[in-house]
C-alpha cells in the first residue's frame, strides 16, 4: 500500500508538473517516485532517486536504455541499469560511498516544460547538507537537465557555490541495450590510451574497434570524441554525442562477474553494454568558486 508520505510526495508532484497524456508521476510500487513521459515522440521513466534515466524508447525503435530485472528498488539503494549519475567522484573512493554521493539521494524537480520541439524537459537539482559535507566538505548547486524526445539529452552542470575552488570526477553512467554483446563492437576509441581494471589499471592502446569477448572494463583517457555502439544483432547504430568530456568508460562485467553481482540476472550480460560519458581517471576537473562546468550527453538511433 502506498504511504500517506508517498501519496503526497506524488499528488504535488502530479499538482505542479503534470501534462496530460504526456507526462505523470508515478510511484513504481517501492515507494519512490517516477516521471512516466509518453510522447508521439519517445517514452521514458526517470526516478526522483538520483535523478535516474530509467527507461528510454523512441518511437519505432527498440528500448535503448537497459534496466536490470533484478534491479532493487529501494529507497537509499543503488539501482542497476539506467543512467546513474556519478558524482563528485567516479568508481571507489577509500571506504566513501562507490561513485558518489548523489545516485541514491532524492533530487528536487525544479521544472518541467515542452520545448519548441515538443520534447517533455525536466530539469532535476541537488544541493549541498550537512549530510553531503560530512563526506565531501564543499558547496555546491548540482542541476541535470533531461531533454526526452527523438533524441535523449542529458546534461549535468556543477556550480561552485562556495569560497575554494574543489576537483571531481563524474560520470553519466549510461546503460545500454543491445541485442547480443558477442556482435556488438563500439566505435570512436581507436588509437585510443586506456586504463584496463580487468588487468590492474595497466595502460594500454585501443586498436580499431572495441569487441567483446571477455570481462572489460576500461576508461579511455584523453578523449572528447563521440561514439557509436554498432548493434549488429539488432541492426542499429546507438549514437553518443558529448561534450565536457574527456573520458569514456567501456564496461561489460561478463558471465563470471555478474555472478558477482546479486542485482544482474543470469545471463543478462549478453544483452547490455555501459558506454559512459566521464570525467575520470586522470581526467578531473576543477571547479573554480563561482564558476560551472557542464557534462552533456546525446543519445541518438540510426
């Protein structure tokens, strides 16, 4: 049963942003909320926790966004699949919460708008507490702007609101849906420096077109370039613009450690693929006081 709390939470949301037909909140049955975006242009589903792309599938295409079937839905929990945002840190950092502090918080919905081009805006903000300095001592307005129409955009901007200036990592940790990873190969990376996790971070150089036969994970350093994910099972291409970028991380955890992973399914792994947009690595950026830096990210189908 819905709780009073939640019910209201989604009766103000519904009451300040609802479009009919077009866009509703929702509670996805685990006590978070959920925009629920249907358009002639694109469906797609976006949690309140994390501010977290959950879904999106443009009109006449296949899902593009992969979801877990075992992902947990939990309020405070991370959940697998979507796109994650990663931030102020990327990956591990001694003994503080994996990839950041704000994938399992609550965001603010600031706006939501239809745009010229009859795509559904929403725009999501964090800010800094006593609970996010108690771990990362710095001020901050943190604002993702989600663009829903033919083409998904993300963009993650970083305001320094207070008096030092403060250096991050981050990652708009996206995963995608693919028809078989044994045919699927990425493009955009070669002769392209990489960090490799599977081999302890050693440095090596992508050549050609990156192919998946095992476990890989890697962060491609040193890289503004786009990329493109060759979907040959399901003959398309999935096309990532980026901009404030310098970095891409290529993951796919393979049989052996998705049994690792209590939140993938077995045999999952065939039919996902991460190519994130990322500052991270040896690729940070520094915020100076009173300045803004923007990750953005666009998502296309051909």
């Amino acid at each position: 049963m819905q709780s009073p709390t939640m019910k209201s939470i989604i009766d103000t949301l519904n009451r300040r942003f609802r479009m009919a037909g077009q866009l509703q909140f929702v509670d996805n049955g685990n006590g978070l909320p959920v925009a629920d975006i249907q358009t002639p242009q694109a469906s797609a589903r976006v949690a309140l926790q994390g501010a977290q792309v959950l879904a999106w599938q443009p009109a006449g295409h296949k899902p593009v966004i992969w979801l877990s079937q075992a992902a947990v839905f939990e309020p405070g929990q991370a959940v697998r699949g979507g796109v994650p945002v990663c931030w102020p840190w990327f990956g591990a950092q001694g003994g503080l919460p994996a990839h950041g502090l704000v994938r399992t918080r609550l965001w603010a919905l600031r706006e939501a708008a239809m745009d010229a081009a009859s795509q559904v805006v929403l725009r999501f903000g964090l800010g800094d507490d006593a609970s996010t300095r108690a771990l990362w001592d710095f001020p901050f307005d943190l604002e993702l702007v989600v663009t829903v129409g033919a083409t998904l955009a993300m963009a993650l901007t970083t305001r320094n609101t207070g008096e030092k200036p403060f250096t991050i990592t981050q990652a708009l940790h996206t995963y995608f849906c693919v028809g078989n990873i044994g045919q699927t190969s990425v493009q955009g990376l070669d002769d392209t420096d990489y960090l490799d996790k599977v081999q302890n971070f050693a440095l090596a150089k992508q050549s050609g077109a990156v192919e998946f036969t095992g476990e890989t994970d890697r962060i491609y350093i040193n890289t503004t370039a786009d990329c493109r994910i060759e979907d040959r099972a399901w003959q398309r291409t999935l096309q990532i613009a980026k901009t404030g970028s310098t970095s891409t991380v290529v993951w796919n955890p393979w049989r052996e450690r998705e049994k690792a992973l209590p939140d993938m399914a077995a045999g999952e792994y065939l039919g996902m693929l991460c190519v994130e947009t990322c500052n991270a690595g040896p690729d940070q950026i520094t915020v100076a006081p009173g300045h803004a830096h923007t990750l953005s990210a666009r998502l296309s189908v051909a």
